[in-house]
C-alpha cells in the first residue's frame, strides 16, 4: 500500500488544526512548510511530538526555493537557508527535502549540477533525501524529463524526482515523461486537476490559487497513475492542491473531501 498525503497548502486553520485533520481524514503522511512550523506553538521538537502522537509521518519538509544555479548576489545566503532546513529536517523527524528548479532569470544554469549535487552530499551526511521537482515556470529544469537527467548525472542515491499532475499537463505534455524513470527514484507523486486550459504567462497565478482536487477538471491524471501501478511504483501518493475557496471552510471537512477525491483515482 502506498503511503497516502496531503499538503498542507490545501487546509485553512492553525497548524495542529490542519494536523488533526489530515489524520483524521485518514491520510498517512503530510507535506510540512517552513510557514506550518513558523506558525506552530513550539518548535521543531514540539511539532515532531505532535506528529508522532498522531501519529502522521512526513513525506518531506519544504521548500527550499530558487536554490539550484543561485547568482553569485545570493548564493552564499541560499546555502546558508539549505543547511538550516536540513537541519530542520531532521529535528522535524522527515526524511525528505523538497526544492524545486530555479525559477529567476539569473539563474547560472552550469552551476545547477554542482550546487544539486553540494545538497544531495549535505542531506546524505544528515540520513536525508532530495526530492527535486521541475516546475512549469523553472528557469532551466522545466519538466520532468529535465529533472531526472539531472539526477542522472548527479548519480547520487539519495537525490529524486517529485512527479507533479499539474506541471506535466499544464506544460501540454503527457505521462510519457515518466520514460526511463525507475521507480525508486520517484519519491512522491503529487496530483491535482484543473477545469481549463492555462498560457505560461498565468500559470503561477492558477497554480498557487486555482488548482482543483483530482476528477473535477480535465487532467488525464489516470495515464499517470496507470503508469505508476503497472511499475509497482511503492512510494507516496498524495495531493498539492493549492485552491484559495477550499482553503477558507473547514479543513477537517476539507480534509476528508481530499481523502475521497484521492481514493477516486488511487484506490490503492
């Protein structure tokens, strides 16, 4: 059985609220942000015992942005926020980092390689991963295939893909893009659906806002699933559902209306 998790991202509510709910919906595991333990009462510590009552697992802690190929103007700050994160991590009890590619147009693209595979080397010292993730709006590493040609050549066994429904479909490309990909070297897989089509120039504004939960819009997200069941893929599978409505009601309501809407499409 595949860990089932929601982010975060999608409940309304203080941090235990969301905690609750998401266990309480029946999920496994959540995807943390830096603003959920920012918003907590206590610190990482605290928050791990929370967790741990629950219990509810992490499937990673996130997210470290704008990291890969950072100018020179905030190279050095930018590491300094990755070594803290890792840290963190590890306080928090995850195994796993998330950062996605670059996204500024300065990003240096042939210093990617080499600060991807200074974090992969910092994590692996911590008994950490690095679940790397190209987004529709990366400067460089835009989608998935990229993304898993960078850990190829990192050939690091702690450093993997994050499979994201939204940024494959929105980019207008298929669940072809899972090729080659082993399937221990996914370690997540995040859906989310979306009821009309999007130009580049507005698709942070309807990813960050407008997503919906998978079977209400027209994603082909069961070529992808149908994929991953036929590789015996084994790892996480969960929700990143950013939609500003679903965020303002109730989240243990909210909650179990995504644990439905992930079941309707992986039943596991």
């Amino acid at each position: 059985m595949n860990p089932l998790f929601l982010n975060t991202i999608l409940l309304g509510g203080s941090t235990a609220d969301k905690l609750v709910a998401c266990h309480g919906a029946g999920f496994d595991q959540i995807e943390l942000w830096q603003q959920d333990l920012a918003a907590a009462s206590g610190d990482a510590s605290a928050l791990k015992q929370q967790l741990d009552a629950l219990p509810l697992a992490l499937t990673d802690y996130q997210v470290l942005l704008d990291f890969d190929g950072a100018p020179d103007s905030i190279r050095a700050a930018k590491r300094a926020e990755a070594i803290t994160m890792l840290d963190t991590a590890v306080k928090l009890g995850a195994t796993t980092l998330l950062t996605p590619g670059c996204t500024r147009p300065d990003c240096v693209a042939e210093r990617i390689d080499e600060d991807m595979g200074w974090l992969a080397d910092e994590a692996a010292s911590r008994g950490l991963r690095i679940a790397y993730e190209g987004m529709a709006w990366s400067t460089v590493n835009f989608t998935l295939p990229a993304a898993w040609a960078l850990v190829q050549r990192l050939s690091r066994p702690n450093i993997g893909v994050v499979v994201d429904a939204f940024h494959i479909f929105v980019r207008g490309r298929d669940a072809s893009d899972l090729d080659g990909i082993p399937m221990d070297r996914i370690f997540l897989v995040q859906l989310s659906d979306l009821d009309h089509g999007v130009d580049l120039a507005h698709v942070i504004d309807t990813a960050r806002h407008h997503r919906l939960l998978p079977g209400q819009g027209h994603f082909p997200i069961s070529t992808i699933l149908t994929r991953l069941q036929r590789d015996h893929y084994e790892g996480p599978v969960g929700l990143e559902v950013f939609n500003d409505e679903l965020k303002a009601r109730e989240p243990h309501l909210v909650a179990r209306q995504a644990m439905a809407a992930l079941k309707s499409v992986w039943p596991g």
